[in-house]
C-alpha cells in the first residue's frame, strides 16, 4: 500500500493568533499559486493551542487542502489538570493530528515512555492521528547506541496499541542534536534508523502494518535537503521546526517532489 507522504509543520511556541491567520493564509496561496498537488503530500500546520480557532475558521472557512493539530494532549478525559488540553477539545477544534513525546516535552516536562504511551494511547481512543516523536540525544548517537535507544523510545510509545492502530498513526524520527541546530542527520542516517522503526515493525507487528505506518525525519529539513531525504525509501516526509515558520521555505518543503 502506498504511504502518501506527510508534511508537518511545528510552530512550537511562535505566533499569536493573528500572525497564524497571516501564516497560513500565505502558506495556501503559496501553495496554490505554485500548484501543489495534495495527492503528492498532505501538508499540515501544528499550532500553539490558542491558534487553533483561528486556523480552524480560516481551513474550514475557505475550505483549504491544509490540515492542522495541535502539539501535545492531556492523556485525561478531562477535570482538575489546571493548564492541560483534552483530546475531546482537540477534537471539538477540527484537529486531525497530534504530536506526542517532542523531545522538548520530554526534556522540559519530563515526559517519559509510560507518559508518551498514555497520551498516544488516549489520543487515538479519541479519534485523533498521533504523530509519536522518537530519536536519540547526542551523547547516545556518540556511543553508537542510536538504533536502540530509538527502537526503545518506539516500543515504550506503541505498548499495549494493536496491529490496526499502530498502522494508522505516524512515528517521527528525530535525533535530538538535529533539532534546531541546523545540524542535518544525512539522508543515509536518517534512513538507517527510519528502516530499523520499519523492520522493527515488521518483526512485531507484521507486513500490512510495518508497510502502512508513516515514518517521518525531522530535525533542519529545509526546502533545499528535503529531496534527498525524500529520496530514502523508509521515510515518508518530515516534522518540520523552524523552516516551518517560512512560508516559501515551508512550501518548498511540501513541494519536495519537483
Ligand atoms: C522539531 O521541532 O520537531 C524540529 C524538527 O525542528 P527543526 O526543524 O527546527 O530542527
């Protein structure tokens, strides 16, 4: 079955409500403009929580080929978890996605492999795509552990979920030291790891699930280094930090395929 790529953009905590409008207003006519094919990517715009309504009115509104989610979820139903955001008002929002487990809530909130299994547990009960964010710090790819480590962090977020649910959700590879340091995995180490989550898939969970999982890179994709990353045949698209906050940048990135 063919995986149709996926390209997510991660605001983290940029832009108010108003600079969103703007952003994603640019991003369609962009797009439009340079006549993207939505066959060849979905593109998806991941928000601070309060840019949400706004984005939602203006997707839905002008009835754009963008989806959105939000980046990160309480792993509740609901009640006294003063600051938290449930799936069901996700939902209530129009969200498609959600990430779960960044490294930036693992390092900052202290998220760890139960936490990042609860939420990606609950965000699928409820309707929700998870994207669950993997990958190693430098001290552990220094050590040559990168792989394992990696195929820990997967096995801790996917416990307990079936053969169905971990087909339908997208794991996200992506090594710490390549975050936001303009410092890129190259396209072959992407794809080590990339088809190790692949194998390991394939080994616990069977064909037609390791074959239907997406299996994005992030970490300093930009328009420019977006092909050869492309180019692997177990990754099928990118998380995108920074260049995601670039319209042109951003465009180019869905536009991978010209
Ligand atoms: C990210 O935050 O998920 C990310 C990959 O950031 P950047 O593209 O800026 O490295």
């Amino acid at each position: 079955m063919a995986r149709k790529p996926l390209m997510a953009g991660n605001w983290k905590m940029n832009l108010n409500h108003v600079e969103a409008v703007g952003l994603v207003q640019k991003l369609a006519w962009t797009l439009q403009d340079k006549r993207h094919d939505p066959a060849k990517s979905e593109v998806v715009v991941i928000p601070p929580f309060t840019d949400l309504r706004s984005v939602q009115t203006l997707i839905d509104g002008d009835k754009l080929e963008l989806a959105y989610g939000a980046q990160d979820l309480s792993p509740f139903d609901g009640g006294a978890y003063t600051g938290d955001i449930s799936a069901d008002m996700l939902v209530k929002l129009g969200c498609t996605y959600v990430v779960v487990g960044h490294s930036e809530r693992r390092q900052y909130h202290d998220e760890d492999d139960n936490t990042v299994n609860a939420k990606t547990i609950q965000a699928i009960k409820k309707g929700l795509v998870p994207i669950v964010c993997v990958g190693e710090g430098l001290e552990v790819r220094k050590a040559a552990q990168h792989v394992e480590f990696t195929l820990g962090h997967v096995r801790g977020a996917l416990a307990e979920l079936t053969d169905e649910q971990i087909g339908a959700l997208v794991i996200a590879y992506e090594p710490v030291w390549a975050i936001g340091t303009g410092e890129v995995a190259t396209p072959e180490d992407a794809q080590e790891v990339c088809g190790a989550i692949r194998d390991w898939l394939r080994r616990h969970h069977g064909d037609a699930t390791a074959d239907a999982t997406r299996i994005l890179y992030g970490g300093s994709v930009k328009a420019s280094n977006v092909g050869a990353i492309m180019a692997q045949p177990d990754i099928d698209g990118a998380l995108v930090g920074g260049a995601s906050l670039q319209v042109d940048e951003f465009a180019g990135i869905a536009r991978y395929y010209d």
